[in-house]
C-alpha cells in the first residue's frame, strides 16, 4: 500500500505524451521533405479547402493532409484509386495522437521523369529567350484561319461546327497532323514548316490566323506539344498563332510558345469567330453614339453662335456708352448708400441724445441739435443734387463728342474716296481715248502696236477708239528717220 502511496510526480498526461512524441518525429531530419508512393483513397477536399486523403499500398496506410495555399498550386487533382507520389513531411496531430504527413506537393506516379524533363526543357527555352519575344494580336475578323490537328479527332469537329455557327463566311483550312504518339513530333512539325514555303502560303491565300491543338488526355499523350522542335516551330510561326492543347487545366510548352493560349478548342473557335451580329450590334450600337455625339456638338455649337450674336457688342452697338452708364449709377448708387447710411447714424445719434436730454429736459440742448441737424440735411441733400448735376452733364458731354467724332470721321472717309475716285479716273485709259488719242493693236495676235517699225504692209490692225474700234490695213509703214512714206488704208 505505500507504494501507491507515493507522489505522482512521474505520471504524464495524454497531451503530455503526444507532445513528446510529435517533438521526437518532427525533430528528426529524416522524416523530412519524404517523397513517398501510394494509392489515394477517402480523397476529400472540405469547405475550408483543405484537402484530407489516405495513402496507401499492399501492406498499410498513412493518413495524409494538403493545405489550400498549397492545394490551390498544384496542377494535378487526384482522385480515389489514383497512385501518386507526395513530397511531404512526418507530423503529428496532437489531439487525436495521429501521426500523418503534411503533404507540399503531389503529383501522378510515373511522372516523375516526365516533368522533371519538361521543367528543364522550359527553363533552357526561356533562357534562349524563345517565351519571350513580342506577342501577335488576331486580326479582329479572319477570314482564313490555318487548323493543325487529327483530321478524325473531335478538336476538328467543335471547332468547324463553332466557328461556321457564329461566322458561317470564314474559311478553315486543315492540315492534318499527328497529335499522339511517337512519329506525333515529326508530323506536327511538318505541318508547320507548310506554313513557311512560299508556295504552300501562295496557293493557300492570305492566312490571317492558325490554330494547332487537340482535345484532352492523359500527359503522355499531350507530350508532342512538349517537343522542343514542336516548341520552336510554334515560336518562328510567321502568323499568328492559337494554342489549343488539352482541356483548361492542361498546359505544355506550346503554349507559353504561341501568341495566345486558348484553355480549349472550343474556346479557340470562339477567338477567331466573333458572332457576326454582336459585331453588327456594335457597329449600330458605335453608330448611335457617333450621331448622339455630332448632334450635342452641334448643339453646342448653335448655343455658342447665339451666345456670340447676343453680346452687346453685336445685337447693340451702343451698348458701348453701358459701361459710363454704369458707373455713374453705380456711383450714384454708392453716395445714396453713404447718404443713407449718415442720416442713418445721425438718426440714430439724435435719437440717442433725444432720449438722454429728455431724460434731463435740457430744452435749449435740443432746439441746437435739431437746428443742427437740420442744417446738415440741407447740405447733404445739396450735395446729391450738385452730383446728379454733375455726373449728367458729364455723360451728355461724352455721348455728344462721340457723335461728332464719327460724323467727323465719316466726312474725311467720303472726302477721301472721292479724291481716290478723281485720280483713279485720271487714270484710266478710257479717259485718255476719251480726250482724243487711239490704241493699235494687231487683228490676229491682239499685240499693242507702238512703234511704226514694229508694223508691217499690209498688215490688218484694230484701231481702237473711245467708242469702238476701226478695222484697217497697213498701206505703207513711215518711220520719223524718212523711211517709206504712205498712210494706213482706214
């Protein structure tokens, strides 16, 4: 009985016995980033996005967990019965007294040497630099598109009955390809060397786009668009290009190779077919709001012309004299308001002395002020009245200078412009025919005749007159130095 009598100083509680477990595996290094194998069961992803499983072989089982930062990385889902390979580490869960392994990444079995190809072949490529160059843009409607496929496969199918539903006037030109298999590589690859002989390109036409791709599978059979020559080809394609490998969670290199990556065939026929009436729809639509907006411009316009004809400069011209005008009544505006406000206060300051002197009766005190007051009323009003005077007779003033300095003005102009029409007139070679001189020019060639030598016998000349001309001949041409002598045949 002593013994059980004893301190229970050595006694561990549960918590205290999974805790020292968890730190014995978790600290040991090689229970660490394990790559380990096995069948997927009770495969479960909670609304947390948690994802909890079993793995599992021939012999035992291991529970296991994946967390949703990194379950949302991966590229490949698993299901129950799938045989996988997981990175992962040794954990223990506490509160169940559980051991399970916190999965970083998984990945199908068998697979392993695939991608760890792949990955060296993408990083080789993008050192070259082959993802990186400029990417082409489709044209925004094609009208031959270029399909690299299987001829039998259903990728050919959804994208001939897609792209002929939305735009049946687009053309699709195939080139069968092999896309699965060993001798795929090679047969993809011709199909894209097609695209750069020039007699392929001239008797195809213009291509504005081309497609290469297939429908989904397993990565063994998607590898041919993994092919580094397939890769490079997709790269030095001389059009634009659409890749269209797989479903949407699928991906190759093909894809980071081309100029756009389309998640399906299907969504590659929707890229290179917009529905002709949402096009239409756009273009009544662009034009609506092309009329809308030359109406308001319009509109504008109109309101601005209205605005300008109604300033005063243009509908009156003798708004001119508002701004005088203005002032003086904004002037006599202002000395009525100080008039105004000064009889106020002098209002307000016998009313206040009123008050103080009835209070003390003082009669006399009050008789002054009124006389004061009085007083200054009369000089106040005296004064608005002299201003009113003043401020009138100054504006007359104005408005008649102004009149007399355009009348002024429009005297020296009809002065000038008959002076101007005087000399204009003197001028004028009608006045010197008029006082009696002619002008001779010849018949044929309408040349003035000015000198005699210039003219020859019997030669025919207009005479021209103040009131017409006189059709002669040249008789005899006469210089002054005593040539020969004759007078013209009038």
């Amino acid at each position: 009985m002593e013994d059980y009598a004893e301190p229970r100083k050595n006694i561990w509680s549960v918590s205290q016995v999974n805790q020292v477990v968890r730190d014995l595996i978790e600290g040991d290094r090689n229970l660490r980033d394990l790559w380990v194998e096995g069948e997927v069961s009770n495969w479960r992803v909670y609304q947390s996005g948690h994802a909890y499983f079993t793995l599992k072989d021939e012999k035992s089982e291991i529970r296991a967990v994946i967390w949703k930062e990194r379950l949302w990385r991966q590229t490949y889902h698993p299901k129950n019965g799938d045989k996988v390979q997981v990175l992962a580490s040794v954990t223990v869960w506490t509160k169940a007294g559980e051991y399970r392994l916190d999965v970083v990444t998984i990945r199908q079995a068998g697979l392993g040497e695939w991608l760890i190809r792949l990955e060296e072949l993408r990083r080789r490529l993008t050192a070259e630099g082959i993802f990186d160059r400029p990417k082409r843009v489709l044209p925004r409607f094609p009208e031959r598109v270029v399909i690299i496929t299987s001829p039998d496969g259903a990728a050919i199918r959804d994208i001939v009955r897609i792209a002929h539903s939305r735009r049946p006037q687009l053309e699709l030109v195939l080139i069968p390809a092999l896309v699965q298999g060993e001798l795929a590589p090679g047969s993809l690859v011709r199909a894209l060397r097609l695209l750069k002989n020039p007699q392929v390109v001239k008797a195809l036409g213009s291509i504005d786009a081309v497609i290469i791709g297939r429908g989904g599978g397993s990565i063994e059979e998607l590898w041919a668009f993994n092919d580094e020559a397939v890769v490079r080809e997709v790269a030095a394609c001389p059009f634009p290009i659409i890749s269209a490998v797989g479903h949407e969670p699928d991906w190759t290199l093909c894809d980071l190779a081309a100029d756009i990556r389309a998640p399906t065939p299907s969504h590659a026929a929707h890229m290179i077919a917009p529905d002709h009436n949402e096009a239409k729809q756009r273009l009544q639509d662009s034009s609506s709001r092309l009329r809308q907006s030359c109406v308001r411009i319009m509109e504008r316009k109109k309101t601005l012309l209205a605005n300008l004809l109604s300033r005063p400069c243009f509908s009156q011209p003798f708004s001119l004299l508002a701004s005088p005008r203005q002032s003086l009544d904004f002037s006599t505006y202002r000395l009525q308001s100080r008039c105004q406000a000064i009889l106020g206060s002098l209002r307000h300051r016998w009313s206040d002395l009123h008050h103080r002197l009835k209070a003390k009766d003082p009669f006399a005190s009050v008789a002054q002020l009124r006389d004061s007051l009085g007083n200054l009323q009369f000089r106040l009003q005296t004064v608005m009245r002299q201003q009113m005077v003043f401020w009138n007779d100054r504006v007359s003033a104005a408005t008649e200078q102004i009149r007399v300095f355009a009348r002024h003005i429009i005297a020296d102009r009809h002065h000038r412009l008959d002076i101007a029409t005087v000399r204009l007139h003197a001028l004028s070679p009608f006045a010197v025919l008029e006082r009696g001189y002619s002008l001779v020019r010849d018949s044929r060639s309408g040349r003035l005749v000015t000198r005699a030598k210039d003219a020859q016998e019997g030669q025919e000349v207009d005479v021209l007159l103040f009131d017409g001309k006189l059709i002669s001949q040249v008789k005899k041409v006469v210089t002054e130095d005593g040539g020969n002598s004759g007078a013209p045949n009038l």
